[in-house]
C-alpha cells in the first residue's frame, strides 16, 4: 500500500535537492549483509520542488525513477525488511557501518513497532523516537557522517566516541520513529550537513560512494574498501 513507503524522515527537513558533489576519499560499504533478505530501496529524491498531499509521490530517484522508488524529499536510502515485523521478531538483520569513523550520536530504548495507517504513522500512544546511530568519517574533504535510523529497541550495541571499523555491527533493523515498516534509513552527510546521494545516476553525481554501487534495483557491495 502506498502510505507504507511515505513515513520516513532522516534528521533535518531540508529544502533543497540533495548536494552533487564529487566523490571523496570516503568509500561506502553496504550497511547490511547485501545476501540479506531486503525489499526495494526507497532512495533520495533530486527533485527539488516541495510537493502536498498526493503529489507526495512526485520524486525523482539517483536513476531518474519515480515514486515508488523515493518520495517527496526523501533524504536518505530506506531499505524495507522483507517480511516486515515478522522477519523482525524472527531476529531481525543486522546494520554494518559502511565506513571507519567515531560514533558521534546514538539514540536507542524506543518503541520500535511503529507502523503506518490511514493517518500516517501510529506508534500506539508510545513516542515517536528513532532508535539511531550517527558515525563521522574523517576525508581530505572534511567531516562525512552516515546516520542509521528506526533500529530495533535496546539493539545498538555501540557507544558515543567509540571508534568503528567498516563492517562492524550497530544494531539490528526496526521500525521506531517516524517510520511505517521495519526498515534502515541510511543517509550520507557531507561537511555542511548537506545531503548527499551515494548513488551515481544520470540525476546524481557521476560516480558512486559505495565501493560498488550494483546493478539498478540490486544492492551495492557490502565489501569494505581497503582501510588501514
Ligand atoms: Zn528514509
């Protein structure tokens, strides 16, 4: 149904098209096991006109893809559990930093069934409060962070100022915040807290922040780059 793939919000409302910035020194790896059982990604959008109500659905993804494939400003990549709440009480997946860094802000003990209706998203009376992880990455270009969002309640298993290494496990996939399904919200930010679009695409950037971006409508490598 439509509104499952509507609830999402990353951190910072912005108002404008996701950054086009060339890619730096950091290179992402996939922040889940790419063999995991995942459903369709609902990407960023690069349109940059703020829609209403129905015209929600007006969005432009990295590969020129329409809704269902991203909505109105859509900031991040959002990759839905398949089998939804089932596959999250079955244990869930695992969420993978993409890249080394310093964890720099984490959020967890949050109702993580949040899950959407007719009216948007209902977290049954409980608080609408995103069980999170934010990483920063050092590059020649300045400080990157990555932000992880909706994860499970009392799964992050990492601490603010711990260092990181690519691949190593944040915590588990869920659905607290404003979110409508189990699902991970990754998102890039760049130096200026602009929002960048790891994928490239002929409505992104040239060249892709993973170490492997994948076929359209595959999933990127969860292979980390070669780090020290
Ligand atoms: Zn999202």
């Amino acid at each position: 149904m439509l509104f499952v793939f509507l609830a999402c919000s990353g951190p910072t409302p912005l108002d404008t098209a996701p950054a086009e910035i060339p890619r730096g020194a950091l290179s992402l790896a996939f922040p889940l096991a790419s063999s995991a059982p995942i459903d369709q990604l609902v990407g960023v959008d690069h349109d940059p006109t703020v829609q209403q109500g129905i015209d929600q659905l007006i969005c432009t993804n990295y590969a020129e893809q329409g809704f269902p494939w991203c909505y109105d400003e859509h900031h991040g990549s959002d990759y839905m559990l398949d089998g939804g709440f089932t596959a999250m009480d079955a244990g869930s997946l695992e969420i993978l930093a993409a890249a080394d860094g310093v964890v720099v802000d984490i959020e967890d003990g949050h109702y993580d069934r949040c899950h959407g209706d007719l009216d948007g998203v209902n977290c049954d009376g409980e608080p609408m409060v995103s069980n999170k992880v934010v990483i920063e990455h050092q590059s020649p270009d300045g400080p990157h962070r990555t932000l992880y969002f909706h994860m499970m309640k009392d799964s992050v298993s990492v601490a603010i100022g711990q260092q990181v290494r690519c691949g190593d496990v944040l915590g588990k996939v869920g659905s607290s915040g404003n979110s409508s399904a189990p699902h991970l919200h990754f998102e890039l930010q760049g130096p200026q807290d602009q929002v960048i679009d790891p994928y490239a695409g002929p409505a992104s950037q040239p060249e892709t922040w993973w170490t492997e971006q994948g076929a359209l409508e595959g999933y990127p490598s969860s292979q980390c780059a070669d780090s020290d």
